[in-house]
C-alpha cells in the first residue's frame, strides 16, 4: 500500500463539472454543535436517498466530532463526504480536548473546516495557527475549507478587503502552489451567520472575486480552479441567485443544513447551476 499522502479532493471529486470555469459545485454543511451520534445517523439516512439522483457536485457534511466515524461508515460508497469542524496543527502532544490531521485520516474523513469565524472567536484560532493547519491538513490527505470574512464594523469602515486579504494571504502563506487548487476557501461575511442577513448578490460576487484575485497573487492558474463558496444564512430560497454568480462555486451552509430536506434542496440547486 502506498504511503504517499492521497488529496482527498482527488479522492472524492465527481468526474463531472459544471460550475464557473469548469469547477465542481461544493456544498458543505456546517452542523457546529448539533446532533448526537443518533440523530446524526437519522439525518444522513434521510440525506442519501435524497441526493442519490445528483450529479457533480462536492457534497459535504460536517458534524461533531462524536459522529465522524458513525457517518463516514454510513456514507461510504456514496457522493457525501464527512468533514471535521476544526483540527490541531501539532501531529500529538499535550494538547488536551485537540483532535490531529492524522486521527482524522485514519477515520476516512475527507477534509477539514478550518477559521471558521466561532473558532476565531471563541478558541481563539489564530492566522498563524492556521498557516501550520492548511498544509497540515493537506499532507495528511484532507481537503481544508479556509473561511475567511468580515465583521459588520469593518464593512461598515470600508475594511472589508484588507480583512479578506490578511486571512488569505495568512491562511495560504505556507500551501504548496501545487497543492492551491484543493484548497477550499469559505467567504463568510461574520454579520451574514446565523443571523438571516444574507448577503446581496452584489456583495457576495465582489467579495468572492476579491478572493480569487488574492489566490492569483499566490498563483495565476490556481485561483482559476480553486473553489470558493459563499456562507452565511444561505438557504434554499436564496440558494440560486448566490449559486449562480461567476465566482462563488458553492456554500457553506450552518442552521440551514441540520434539516435533510433543506439541505438537499441547496445541494440540488447547485446541480442545475443556481
Ligand atoms: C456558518 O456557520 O458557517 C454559516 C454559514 O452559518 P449560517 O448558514 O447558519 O449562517
């Protein structure tokens, strides 16, 4: 058996793509603390058949990290991946209540959130932790999803691009140029989650096409396959205007994706293009 460390974005995506310049649609579903083993394995045995018809598109879920095993042996063989919420940049040591890039691996989890705004803000999740993490994730065979994004202040100050260019260029300082593209990053404007204040169409697609030009800084050809999705209060019914914009190739999805139907919704409308 080889040891050379798998992409998992190899590993799972679909053969077909329909997104902006021939990138697959990503949606992701962030389920933060919600759902235990049991209810985790009610919601993926509903998923299943629900998308079974989809195709080409990334589909991922995230639970804690109790349910990682559950759902990964029950997703195994179909188009759902199974995500961490967050991991350590360090491959052991007296990190208490820290979970590595390797435990995950070993599992069959296929890829990571990473900078999530509630990590940033409550654990205390630094850039500097996080340029250690990407390539961490990456080495290990795990798709990282960077979300990067903006408080209301700093919109309101006119900071929101010097916002987005310090966590990308941070996040993606020690990434491989080859290994750019499978990076996932997430554009989350922090007054948009949870909130129900989604952003504009308008506001979604200058900051979506503000990061890809960042990626081009790192690297022209990259930026142009590198996926980055759009999260804060999307739903299905606001789901296609976002999914339809040039730059933005899937979501980020958190209360919306607790419900199978809801999600499958926004799965399903990244599939007929937004
Ligand atoms: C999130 O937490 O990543 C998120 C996008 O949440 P919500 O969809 O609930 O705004």
């Amino acid at each position: 058996m080889s040891t050379e460390p798998t992409s998992a974005s190899q590993r799972q995506r679909p053969a077909k793509a329909s997104a902006g310049a021939g990138r697959t649609p990503f949606i992701a579903g962030n389920w933060k603390m919600h759902k235990t083993v049991a209810e985790a394995e009610q919601f993926i045995a509903a998923l299943l058949p629900r998308v079974a018809a989809v195709d080409g598109v990334e589909i991922v879920v995230c639970p804690p990290f109790l349910a990682l095993q559950a759902l990964v042996d029950s997703a195994r063989g179909s188009q759902v991946a199974v995500y961490a919420q967050t991991m350590h940049e360090a491959d052991k040591g007296a990190f208490t209540g820290e979970v590595s890039a390797a435990m995950l691996a070993e599992i069959d989890v296929g890829g990571v959130v990473l900078g999530h705004s509630e990590r940033r803000e409550y654990f205390n999740e630094t850039d500097k932790a996080l340029q250690l993490k990407l390539p961490k994730a990456l080495t290990a065979g795990l798709t990282p999803i960077l979300c990067v994004g903006e408080t209301e202040d700093e919109r309101e100050r006119g900071d929101t691009e010097r916002k987005l260019r310090h966590q990308v260029q941070e996040g993606l300082e020690k990434v491989p140029a080859e290994r750019l593209p499978e990076v996932v990053i997430a554009y989350e404007p922090i007054w948009a989650i949870g909130t129900g204040r989604t952003a504009t169409p308008e506001q979604a697609q200058e900051a979506v096409g503000f990061v890809r030009a960042l990626v081009a800084s790192f690297d022209k050809a990259a930026a142009e396959q590198v996926r980055i999705l759009y999260g804060g209060s999307c739903k299905p019914d606001n789901a296609a205007e976002l999914m339809a914009l040039p730059d933005v190739d899937g979501a980020l999805v958190g209360g919306a994706s607790l419900d199978p139907a809801g999600f499958g919704a926004i799965v399903e409308i990244a599939a007929q293009g937004g």
